[in-house]
C-alpha cells in the first residue's frame, strides 16, 4: 500500500505589480535585442519603453520606475568576460 504524502499544496501567489512590470521588462529586452545595441539606442529604446511601462502601470511610483530602469540598464549590459577585472588590477 503507497503512503500518502502531508505535503500541503499553498495557494500560487500573484505576482506585485512591480514584479510585472519587472518581469515585462527583462523580456522586453532579451526580445528587442538591446544587449549589445550602442548606448545612444539604448537611451531612446528605455526612453520610449518606460514611457509605455508608465502607461501601463499607472500604480507604480515615480521611484518604482526609476528603480526599474537602473535594474533594466544592469540587465542590458552585455556580460562580463571572465578574468577582465584580473587583468585590470594586475596593471
């Protein structure tokens, strides 16, 4: 005879509207291919997609969106090479 498990299954809980919105923007820029696009396409590509992210949700504070734009400018870097900081602190 097969035991029966006491694991309880919780409620999926609803993401924040921040969360969304953070979410939305990660995908945005894998999807726009704005890793890697030159810094001046990448100012008007933020400009114009916080613009609609504002738009989209009027919830979001003023502080929440720039928050989400520093977090979606990290993001867009292209990634790190490995050994380029060892190289820069050996010199």
């Amino acid at each position: 005879m097969a035991k029966k498990s006491n694991t309880y299954r919780s409620a999926p809980t609803q993401a924040s509207p921040y969360e969304e919105c953070r979410d939305e923007l990660f995908q945005h820029i894998m999807r726009c291919g704005v890793v890697g696009a030159l810094p001046e396409h990448q100012e008007e590509w933020f400009a114009e997609t916080m613009k609609y992210l504002t738009d989209r949700y009027p919830e979001l504070s003023p502080e929440q969106l720039t928050e989400l734009r520093t977090l979606g400018l990290r993001f867009a870097q292209p990634p790190k090479k490995p050994g380029a900081n060892d190289a820069a602190s050996a010199a």
